[in-house]
C-alpha cells in the first residue's frame, strides 16, 4: 500500500471516529489527490483553528478559487462548523479531512467529477 493510500485509509477512519461520518472513498480520494504533496509534510498536512492566517488561505485558496465560492459570511461561518466538528482538544485537523468536510458542506462534489 502507497504512502497515499495509508492516509486516505486514516481520514476515512478519522472522519468515522471523530465526526460520525462515513467517507465517500472516492471523493475523500480526489480531495486528498488535490492536496497534492502538502499532506506529506507535517506542517502543512494539518490546518490550525486557531491561526487566522491559514484559515484566511483555506478560504481563499480552496474554497474562492477550487470551489469557486463568492466570499461571504457563508464561507467563514462553514469554516467554524468544520472546525467545531473536528473538535478543538483535536490536534490533528487533517487538511484533506477539512476541505473533504467542506466540500461536502457546499455540496461541491462536482468539482471533483
């Protein structure tokens, strides 16, 4: 099994454990596909609630110019329910887990088609 393949198969058993739901394997597949190398990398293979920077970059970077969502209060109301839901005792708020939640919360699985 791919190094990729070992991470799917753990956001598909954090998304169960953590938030009730049960993954779409195929998209949860392409989203992380999409991440590309960023969820190799420690660091960036996880998104902070708490550092507004990097959810200003989620927002702008995955959810304006991959989703392609006007900015609005929507957008960073969507944000907190993700984070919210991943709980903030989590410290890893795996960034494939977070765009696959919001992805879903936009009903953007198209995009990925």
């Amino acid at each position: 099994m791919s190094k990729r393949d070992e991470l799917i198969t753990l956001y598909a058993k954090e998304l169960k454990e953590k938030c009730n739901v049960t993954a779409d394997m195929n998209l949860l597949t392409k989203v992380t596909i999409g991440c590309g190398p960023s969820i190799y990398n420690r660091d960036s293979a996880t998104v902070s609630c708490t550092n507004q920077d990097e959810l200003d970059t989620v927002k702008n970077n995955y959810l304006i110019k991959k989703l392609g969502l006007k900015n609005g209060p929507e957008l960073d109301k969507a944000i907190a329910k993700v984070c919210e839901k991943l709980g903030s005792s989590n410290k890893n708020k795996y960034r494939a887990i977070f765009y696959y939640l919001l992805c879903k919360e936009f009903g953007k699985e198209s995009v990925y088609k």
